[in-house]
C-alpha cells in the first residue's frame, strides 16, 4: 500500500544519505593516499589533484632516463571504482613502464579510465576522458605467432606514441591505440576505437573511428548525447 512505498523511499533516501555521507568523509583519506601512491612512484602533479576513490599507480623504477616519469598538471580529477558515472568496480590505472614518459595537462578529467604507457603517452589541457576510456601505447605482445610463444614475444611488442591535444571529449568505453595522435577540441564517440590520427576540431566515432563532420563550437554534437561522461 501507500504506507509501505513511503516507507522504502524513506529507507532509500536514508541509505542514500548515509552512502553520500562516507563519501565525504573517506574523500580527503583517499585523496592523500593517491597523492602519496603518485609521490612514491616517482610523479611530479601540480595543485589541486583530486581523487574520489583509490586510483590503481603503477609506475616502474630503475629506468636510465633523467625525466620524471609521470608529470600531472593543476587541477587532476580522478573517479575511482564506485565513485565514478557508472558506478562500477573499475579504478583509474595509470602504468608507466620503465623508459616510458607520460605527461598529463592541466585541469584533465578521467572516469575509470586506464593510461598506458611504454614509451610515450601526452596528454594536453582540459581533455575529459569518459567512463572506460582506454589510453595504449603498445600492442602489448608480438605480432608474430611464433615470436609470441617464446621469451622475445614483449621484446618484439610494437610501441608508438599516443598525443592527445587539448580540450578533446573521448566518449566512454573509447580505446586509443598506439601511434595515434588527437587534435585539439576533437570529440570521439562512445566505444570507439581509434586507430589512426584525428585531425583538430573534428568529431569522430566507431570501429575503426571514422570521422563524422567538424565540431561546431557551441554545439553539442548528437553522436555524444548517449555517451557517458568523465
């Protein structure tokens, strides 16, 4: 009856409040534990780096390079596992290789989004990255069958830098391969994969990416309204 739906609507508001509650209590632990995940890999990140949630770090040390290997600009958000759009279990993964170098600008949004780099992966200013984005600069293992069952399969693994301009919206579930390089103010739809560069002020989406029309500024293009976003 009308009693018992208001009374689960009051236990769900009650929950709700409880939930958004320890959110905000458990978010400053969560910020300094990934500030301090970022320092004791290595990374340099400017002012104002938030994280909702524990992201997953992982960047390697011993390498022969002098740069830093990680270098984040002001302003890094980060949404992690729950706390993120869709509220999955995923967490932001940012790995670094060894010799690899990956430099993010400044005010760079990422929703349970993954970054990973081997060689070189750049990333330019006010770029949002949607829920399951997936940043690659390598293949991973070897093209060669024969290569890929022996101990040579990750020496022979192909790498090429990935650049990402700035102001550029990947749509959720998007996967940016090895080589690739994103122009500025450039819109890639949701669950796309891109496979060869994307020229600036340019929308683009599908499997393979192809490109949709120019990006109208001021306008939203329609190819992203069911996408979720960072």
């Amino acid at each position: 009856g009308k009693g018992g739906g208001r009374m689960q609507q009051l236990i769900y508001l009650a929950r709700k409040a409880v939930l958004r509650c320890w959110a905000v209590c458990l978010h400053p632990l969560h910020n300094w534990y990934a500030r301090w995940l970022l320092y004791a890999g290595n990374a340099v990140y400017g002012p104002g780096l938030c994280s909702f949630g524990i992201p997953d770090v992982r960047i390697s040390r011993g390498s022969r390079r002098r740069s830093v290997p990680c270098r984040i600009g002001r302003e890094f958000t980060m949404r992690n596992g729950s706390h993120g759009v869709s509220r999955s279990s995923q967490r932001c993964l940012i790995s670094v290789d060894r010799d690899g170098v990956l430099r993010i600008g400044n005010r760079v949004g990422i929703s349970n989004t993954v970054i990973i780099c081997t060689q070189s992966v750049t990333i330019g200013d006010d770029v949002k990255a949607g829920f399951g984005v997936h940043i690659m600069d390598t293949d991973f293992h070897a093209l060669d069958p024969e290569a890929r069952r022996g101990a040579e399969d990750r020496l022979l693994r192909r790498s090429a830098p990935v650049r990402i301009g700035n102001n550029v919206f990947l749509g959720a579930g998007t996967f940016i391969l090895k080589g690739v390089s994103i122009g500025d103010n450039a819109v890639v739809g949701a669950r796309s994969v891109v496979t060869r560069s994307i020229p600036s002020n340019e929308v683009w989406a599908g499997n393979p990416a192809r490109r949709i029309r120019r990006a109208e500024e001021g306008k939203a293009p329609q190819v992203m309204e069911r996408s979720a976003h960072a």
